[in-house]
C-alpha cells in the first residue's frame, strides 16, 4: 500500500489462520498488492500448530497494516472471524481465508462499486484454484442481484467475494450455531439481505478459491446436509418449499463443481503472484 498511514482504514480484512503456514506468503502479498486504498489486516491464529503465528508476528513487525490476535484455545472459523471483527475499524469488512487470496486492487474495485450503488453487500466474479496453485477454473460470473430466494437455491455468494458496509449492518458479526452448521456465512449473508435487500454483483473477476484437500468446503456430502439443516433447523422453511430448494441446490452445486474445475495454466491467467507461489502439492 502506498500513502501516508491513516488511522482510519477504509477496509478492515479479516483473516481466520489455523496450520496454514504454506499459504501465508501469497496471502500476506495478495492483501499487500491492495494498493490505491487504506487498509487493516487482521488475522486471528486459532492456535495453529505450525509456523503460522511465528510467520504472522514477524510480518507484523514489519508492516503497521498488519494485526494479528492469537485465541487462547483453538475455537474453529467462527471465533476466529469475530474476534478479528471486534478489532475492525474500517468501513468495509472483507473475508479472506489464508489459502485463498485475491487478484490486485480488489478491494479498490469494489469499494468503489459499493459507493456508486449505496451497497450494503456486495460480491464479485472469481476463479477455482488447485491447491498447489498451478491450475484454474473459468471464471464464475453470477446473476447482478443475488436476493433471498436465489441465496437459497444457489448457495452463490463465496466469502472471499464478500464486502460488508457498516454502517448499514452495525454490529455486523458471524452466527456462532450450536451445533455446528459449517455454513456460517451462508447464515450471515441470508441475514442482512433480509434486512437491506439483494447482495450486488461487481463485475470484475477479483479472487481465488483454494480447493483444497480435506477443508470444510471440500466435502459435498457434509455441504449439502449443512444446507438441509439450515433450510430447516435454523431457517425454519416449510418442508414444501425446502425440498424444491434444496434441489436447485444440488444441481446447481453439481454444475458449479463439474463445469468450473480449476484445468487451466493459473500463471498465465494470473500473472506474476500465482507464478511465484506455486506450491508443491505433496506438502
């Protein structure tokens, strides 16, 4: 980022860490490469027990953007995402797992794009990415309004896309759900467009979704009963209505994970970052 320091970012990115030392250096320079806006980045480590925290203190002192929190006990995504919350100042929260990371100026884009259309949520285009970086997918490009009905039936909105206004959702923080629905997001954006209308389409291919093997959002089995339990459990949706929801559910998640597999050479499509970070996928 270049500028003088401002104590008041324009954007707070929240970043959950747990064992995730491999990713680290592409995540710290993908949010470094944000340049044109003023920024904080803080990420929680739940205990991690690799390099992770050392590697994240050490960044830490180098750069006054970066914040890092450490949980007393390892407490899962949730926690972690919401205590990195009650530290944001910023007017915009955005979401970043460590594995994944975003194409430069993301935040410049659609912070811009947030102000022109007065948006409270907005999302935008992005890409599967194999683990090892060296492969991506065609570029998912979803509907301009993603409402109510369609959040349910597609499971569209992808938390690295995600911005969150503020001031027009204060208080703004994940759903902690006992017992664990391992869809918390899906929770919390069906909440505020309850509350301020259709999350918004930016139209620009900003980030990078990491399939990775054995993370939460790799099991489709595990996914789709989460879903049915949020249609019914927290949601509470008339069983006539969750049914034919719930299968708009499953082909869609089964055209999206077929039709979108990464199978294309990322360092050509992404440039400079993706080339300097492949990864070996036998770590």
């Amino acid at each position: 980022m270049k500028g003088t320091i401002i104590n008041k970012p324009i954007v707070s990115v929240i970043t959950p860490v747990y064992n995730a030392s491999k990713f680290i250096p592409r995540l710290l320079e993908s949010v470094a490469s944000q340049d044109l806006i003023v920024y904080e980045h803080i990420l929680v480590d739940d205990c991690s027990q690799d390099d992770s925290y050392g590697l994240l203190s050490e960044a830490a002192l180098k750069s006054p953007y970066i914040k890092v929190i450490r949980l007393p006990k390892n407490s899962g995504p949730v926690v972690a995402r919401n205590e990195a919350i009650k530290h944001a100042s910023g007017k915009y929260l955005a979401f970043l797992d460590a594995d994944d990371y975003w194409m430069p100026n993301k935040l410049a884009i659609q912070v811009k794009f947030m102000k022109e259309n007065d948006a409270a949520l907005s999302f935008s285009d992005y890409r599967f990415i194999s683990e090892d970086g060296k492969l991506v997918s065609k570029r998912i490009s979803g509907l301009n309004k993603i409402g109510w009905l369609l959040h349910h039936m597609t499971r569209y909105l992808g938390c690295l896309t995600i911005m969150v206004n503020t001031e027009k959702v204060p208080d703004f923080q994940f759903p902690d759900i006992t017992p664990a629905y391992r869809a918390e997001d899906f929770m919390a954006w069906s909440k505020i467009i309850k509350q301020t209308g259709p999350a918004l389409r930016c139209p620009h291919d900003l980030a990078r979704y990491a399939q990775v093997a054995n993370s939460r959002s790799s099991h489709g089995l595990r996914a789709a009963k989460s879903v049915w339990q949020i249609y019914r459990d927290f949601e509470n949706i008339p069983l006539i209505k969750a049914v034919p929801y719930f299968i708009v559910y499953a082909l869609f998640a089964y055209f999206k994970r077929s039709f979108y597999r990464p199978r294309f050479i990322s360092s050509v499509i992404d440039g400079e970052l993706s080339k300097k970070y492949l990864l070996d996928g036998n770590k």
